[in-house]
C-alpha cells in the first residue's frame, strides 16, 4: 500500500488546500509533503536570499567580457556574494571547489572555474549561482553571448530561454510537475534540440536542494503536484544535438556535464514561488 504523504495540521480546520491536495492523493497522485509547503517567514527570507542572488548575476552581467577567465567570474562571485552577507552555496557542497558554475559551449552544466579557461569572441556560456543568505537559499542562472556569435548559437541561447517562459506560464496551482516538462521538451522539438533528461530542476529554499525534481520532459499529469507556498527551479538544459550527456573524464571533481555530441548547449533557470494565481519570480 502507498505510504500517505500529506498530513493535516494538528488541531487545524480543513483548508481548501488540505482538501485539494488529498483529493489528487486518493487519486493515486504523487503530493507534497506539509514541510514543502513553505511559511511566510521562510518565503521571505528566501525572497531576500533571491535578491542578493540576482544582484549577483548582475554584477557578473556587468564585468563579464572577451579574454577574461572563468576564474575570474568565480572571483566575482565569492566577492559580491560574502561583501552583502551571503554566501556562495556550490562552494565545497559535495566536493565543488568554486562558488559559481560557468559552462561553456559544450558544457551543458557544472563547469567548474578555472584561470585557463578565457572566454573568445562566439563563446556562450552559461553562469549558474546559488546564494546563502540568513540560512535561505536562492538559485538562478543566466546565459551571456561573448561578443558576436554564429546565428545558430543565437538561437538555441534564444529557445532555451523561450522554455524557460513556457515552463514559467505552465506551472499553475495544482497542476503537475509533468504538465511543464511537457510543454518544455513540446517547445524544443520544435527546433530538433534534445532537452537533458540526466539533470533537472528541484525544490528549493530551506536547502541547496529538496523535492520535488522538475524534470524538463514527460508525460502532462506525471510528477508531483505542486501547490501554493511550494518553492521550486525550472531551469531547462537544451542541447543543440542529442539530449545525451556525459562526465567529463579529464575533470578531477567528476562535475563537469558535457553533451555527449559536444554540440553546443544552454541553460536558463530561475526560482519560483507557487501562489494562488501562479507562480512568483525568485530570482532574475
């Protein structure tokens, strides 16, 4: 028999809430747990925590150019993130040694900085930052052209951000993590790119990760059903080639996420707040 994961509140009335998520539950749905379902003051403090997470990513929009290095961005980074209070959330978790990733091209995710690696003329990459701020987390990332690039990079850097859109519009109260994975990976057919199936988007906000996991594909009515006061990312990876993917072996840390055709990649993400009428933009 399934284990029940919802869970009146004690000596509480029955809320509308309460009901509607019981309702999908009998249904043989996958629900929340009560502790996904953040508290005011732990919306706002990770509604701060977007804040800085955003200043951030603006200050690498700022300073970000040709010729400079990727160690570079992760100084940025460590800098503005510790000078405003916060902390930079990659740094040491599970044994990644900077406070920023940064991929390039064909990395599709967790490249790890490095003073040999300098952005040239054409290059896309891809910053993704994670802030620390109060004991709350926030989590975005953005994609930057490197000066003039080829039309076909322009595009895919440009449909990325599109799924990123369509997943935003998508996640209503009480529809399914399904439904956005749906019309994400709809969306990028379009254009014959593969979405990344080995990675995906998380709950977030009282830690770096926590449920659900917001695959970028799948079945509309699938995955969990995603309620108000539930604090997620949506950050679809989308190859230009196959959505296959592989670790590469030359990265002491077993991070970094290359396409396995090694065409080019892009990634935006953004943290989301459920409401009552939709979702709540986190971070920028």
């Amino acid at each position: 028999m399934k284990k029940k994961r919802w869970h009146l509140a004690p000596g509480g009335e029955i809320t509308e809430l309460d009901r509607r998520v019981m309702y999908w539950e009998h249904k043989g749905k996958e629900v929340p747990t009560r502790d996904l379902i953040k508290t005011p003051e732990q919306i706002e403090g990770i509604r701060r925590a977007g804040v800085l997470n955003t200043a951030v990513l603006d200050e690498v929009a700022r300073l970000i150019h040709e010729g400079m290095s990727t160690l570079e961005i992760d100084e940025i980074v460590y800098n503005y993130t510790t000078e405003h209070g916060g902390t930079p959330a990659p740094l040491n978790y599970e044994g990644f040694p900077k406070s920023v990733c940064t991929s390039i091209n064909e990395v599709v995710c967790h490249g790890i900085p490095k003073a040999e690696d300098i952005l040239q003329e054409g290059d896309i990459i891809n910053v993704d930052c994670t802030t620390i701020l109060d004991g709350y987390f926030a989590d975005a990332s953005r994609m930057f052209i490197i000066g003039k690039t080829t039309p076909e990079k322009e595009q895919l850097v440009r449909v990325a951000k599109e799924c990123l859109e369509i997943g935003m519009e998508t996640a209503k109260p009480y529809c399914f993590v399904g439904d956005i994975g749906n019309a994400i990976d709809k969306h990028a057919r379009r254009y014959h790119y593969g979405i990344v199936r080995d990675l995906c988007g998380h709950g977030v906000g009282n830690a770096f990760h926590e449920e659900p996991d917001v695959a970028h594909y799948g079945k509309k009515g699938s995955g969990m059903l995603l309620v108000p006061g539930m604090v997620f990312t949506i950050e679809p990876m989308v190859n230009m080639g196959t959505w296959r993917v592989f670790i590469d072996s030359d990265d002491p840390y077993g991070w970094e996420v290359i396409s396995e055709d090694e065409q080019p990649s892009a990634q935006w993400e953004h943290t989301f707040l459920m409401t009552e009428t939709g979702v709540e933009i986190l971070t920028h």
